[in-house]
C-alpha cells in the first residue's frame, strides 16, 4: 500500500536545494512579465476551461469553452461564456469526436488592447474568438492550417503578439516536422502581417511550445519539446530577436510543458518544467521532478540547475511511483504534470503551482487512490525549493469538495491575479470529477496572500454552475494561457 499525503497548509523552513554554478547578474534588466489575459480589459486576468470531451448537442466529445471572467470578488461564475461550434458566428458544426478547445492560447492578436482566444479542435478549423469591452463578443475568424499545439508571444520585440502552430507545410514523401509563426498584429480577417516556417528536421515530433523571454532582451523566446514514441529527445531553445525567431536552436535537456518566470529575482526569467529525462514512456507511472534551468543573457543556463521532487527538503509529502494492487493499476504521484508561474505572495519572486494529479490521499480512514493534490513552491533570492511550500488537496480544511478515486486534482494548474489584489491567485482543476455525471470536471480558484495561498474565499464550480453541457465534460483538462 502506497504512503499518503495528509496535509492542510505545509510550511517548513529549511535550506534550499543545491544549485549548480550559480553565476551573477547584476547588469541583467528587470525580468518582462507575461500580458494578463484580460478579454474585458477590466484589469482583473480572465479564466478560460476547455471540455473538449464534452458531450454537445448529443455528439459525443464535441466539446466546447467556458470563459469565466475576473472581478474584483474573483471568479465571476453568473456570467461565464460558453462557446462551442453551434455558438454564433463559429465556423463548422457540432461533430463527434470534433473535441472544440482541446488547444487554447490566449493573447491581443489585433493589437485593440483587448486579449482574444485561439480555439483549437481535432476537427474543423482553428478559430479567434475577439475580445472586447463586453468580453468575448460573438465575433469569430477562421484561421485555416493553424491546427496542433499552440502558443503566443512577442518574438520580435515590436509590441504585437505573435502566433505560433504546429502548421508545416512539407512534401508529401518528407518525414520533416516543424512550426509556423505568424507575426501580428493580425487583421480580424485572420490575416497576419508576415509569416515563417521552422523546420524540426525528420523525426522530430512535437511535444509543446513554451514562450517568454528567457535571455532578458526584452523580446520573448520559444522552448519546444521533442520525442518519437516513447522516446524523449532535448528540447530546444530557439531565441527571438527583431528579426523574429530563429531558425537555429540551442540544445536544453529534455521536459514536458513548462512556465516562464523570475523565481530568484536576478532580472533573468527561468525555465520551470517537468524532468523527463529520455523517455515518456513512464510519465503515467512517475513520482515527477520539477526541473528549474536559470535564464540568463543566453538564455536557460545548462549547468546552472535544480531539480525538485517531494523528496527535497521542505516539500510536503513523498514521491511515490505507480503500478498495480492486485489486478487495479494506479498513476504516480506525477509531481510537475502542470505548472505554472506566478507571484502568489507579493515579494517579488515568481511562486510555482505544481499539479500532483496521481498523489494518493487519507481520507475518512481510507488511502484514496489518484485524487491529486496540489504544492506551491515559493521563489526566493536564493532560487526555487522546498522552503516554505503549501500543498493541498480536497480533503484539506475549507477546500470544498472530497478526494474521491480518479478526480485528478490538480491535472491542470493556473497562477493568475483573478481579483486584482496584485496577489496572483491559484485555478486548480480536476477534470475527472464527478458532478451529476461521471467526469463532469471542476475547478477551484485560492486566492493569494502575504502568506501565500489561502483557504479563506476558495470559489469552485463546475459545469453545471456554468449553464454548461456536463456529460463526460472533464472541464478543465485544458486552461489558456
């Protein structure tokens, strides 16, 4: 039987992990910070949750989005958006299997000051949904070819926000993989003001795509992740500049996913991900590191590195790995399966969420198997560690909701300043669980304080509390960023 996490508000103040080579940067510039994503541009940071997996109009996994906009009580659940392929002015129908929002970025295309969505689906076109005073208006443009992963960022310093796809156009016979970037600002017909294809070379699959600027120039970066099957590959660093992105790339060791961010406070934003090291095939059964590589006027710095598990000193809980009790598999701890950068406190420093969505709970006597759990890990001068880290999970006190078998929570995580208090609050999900139907999905939002995240005003709601489809919804499986 797997040792359980049984913690409320974790806090333990012990020395910081190693950190190879640390340098100095006192000429670097002040670290950017990533645009709120605001639709409304009412200075409160909007929430944006796919279902892709939800059931719409009696089509199985047709899926669709729910905006939930920010106020300054926080999430404001009365008035959310729900768009799926039958709204007004989406291209395309209600399909099965079409999966509406199962990739979601957000960012001011067109340069109003507004922030827009990029919808993404498995079927039927890639679409802009455009914000404005009013939120997400029932505007939407097409964007043709622009399917697969996602992301947004400034990649040649000019103040407009950039696109880039999964979209490479090869020869048919070619096994070469690569990507788009489509540079803003962008007319509300789709158009973009230039576009550059990036080849990966053959056998090269895509991962996913991290933005920010990660060597301090001001002009934001891209990591991308790479593997064939089960194999992991390193990622690469591929540098922005006024000319845009390059099409040279600095190896980085392997990762999944990642944030941008400034957690020791040096001018130079860092690289947080999950550590992979060469091969996915384990990631379902993996305790989970969370790697931190320091940004620096080269960007994430190889030799200046730390790694993160629950076994680091200071970090609730234990790292367990997954397998089987009798004929029942469950998950690993999966420590690092999202993370996400915000200043929770206000100090200063970049805080990490870290989504544990296969960490074992004791609840009412029982070990509960795959309910999740979430840890915070507070940025400091000294780096990121284990020194004052929160975790929680369903069954910590005033967190609404019980840990049940499979819910996931913390599947997906979000820092972002929901209320306006300057305190970036936390969007945990739980895709897997149960509402009125099995996998409805829910999402609870901490706020931030002083003292880091809090109990107090956690808001939670799932689809039904959206007016939204609940069947097999999994809301929350993906957040825009």
């Amino acid at each position: 039987m797997r040792r359980s996490l049984v913690v409320a508000i974790a806090a333990a103040a012990v020395a910081a992990p190693l950190v190879v080579g640390a340098g100095t940067a006192s000429a670097a510039p002040k670290a950017a910070t990533a645009p709120v994503v605001d639709f409304n541009k009412d200075g409160y940071a909007d929430l944006v949750l796919g279902a892709a997996t939800a059931t719409v109009g009696g089509k199985q996994e047709a899926g669709y989005v729910a905006v939930v906009y920010g106020s300054k009580s926080g999430p404001d659940r009365a008035h959310p958006k729900v768009v799926d392929r039958s709204s007004a002015g989406v291209p395309g129908d209600v399909s099965e299997y079409g999966a509406f929002g199962d990739e979601l970025t957000a960012a001011d295309l067109d340069g109003d000051g507004y922030t827009d969505l990029v919808v993404g689906a498995n079927a039927g076109s890639t679409v802009v949904l455009w914000g404005s005073a009013a939120g997400i208006a029932d505007v939407v443009t097409e964007l043709p070819g622009a399917g697969g992963s996602l992301a947004a960022g400034d990649f040649n310093g000019d103040g407009h926000r950039d696109l880039v796809t999964q979209e490479y156009k090869t020869a048919p016979e070619s096994d070469d993989t690569g990507m788009t970037v489509s540079y803003g600002p962008f007319t509300r017909g789709g158009a973009a003001a230039s576009k550059d294809a990036i080849g990966f070379g053959s056998f090269r699959e895509l991962g996913d795509f991290v933005a920010g600027d990660l060597d301090g120039d001001g002009v934001d970066d891209l990591v991308t992740s790479h593997g064939f099957e089960d194999r992991a590959y390193g990622s690469r660093f591929w540098k922005g500049s006024k000319s845009g992105l390059g099409h040279t790339y600095k190896n980085l060791k392997a990762s999944v996913g990642g944030a941008v961010a400034d957690v020791d406070g040096d001018g130079y934003n860092d690289f947080v991900t999950r550590d992979n090291g060469s091969s996915n095939e384990d990631l379902d059964s993996d305790a989970g590191t969370v790697r931190v590589d320091y940004g620096s006027k080269n960007g994430p710095a190889a030799t200046r590195s730390v790694k993160i598990t629950q076994d680091s000193p200071g970090v609730p809980g234990v790292g367990e790995t997954g397998g089987y009790i009798g004929d029942e598999y469950y998950s690993g701890d999966q420590f690092g399966a999202s993370v996400s950068a915000g200043d929770v406190n206000g100090d200063g420093y970049a805080d990490i969420a870290v989504g544990l969505p296969g960490e074992d709970v004791k609840a009412a006597g029982k070990n509960v198997l795959d309910t999740g759990s979430i840890v915070l890990l507070k940025g400091s001068k000294s780096g990121l560690s284990g020194t004052g880290a929160q975790a929680f999970t369903q069954t910590t006190p005033d967190v609404p909701g019980a840990s049940e078998k499979g819910d996931k929570f913390g599947a997906r995580v979000l820092l972002s300043d929901v209320d306006g208090d300057k305190k970036a609050d936390l969007t945990v999900t739980a895709p897997w669980e149960d509402g009125t139907y099995r996998d409805s999905g829910a999402a609870w939002v901490f706020k931030g304080a002083a003292t880091g995240l809090t109990t107090a005003g956690i808001t939670s709601f799932g689809p039904a509390a959206l007016g939204a489809p609940e069947k097999n919804a999994r809301l929350g499986e993906h957040l825009a960023r």
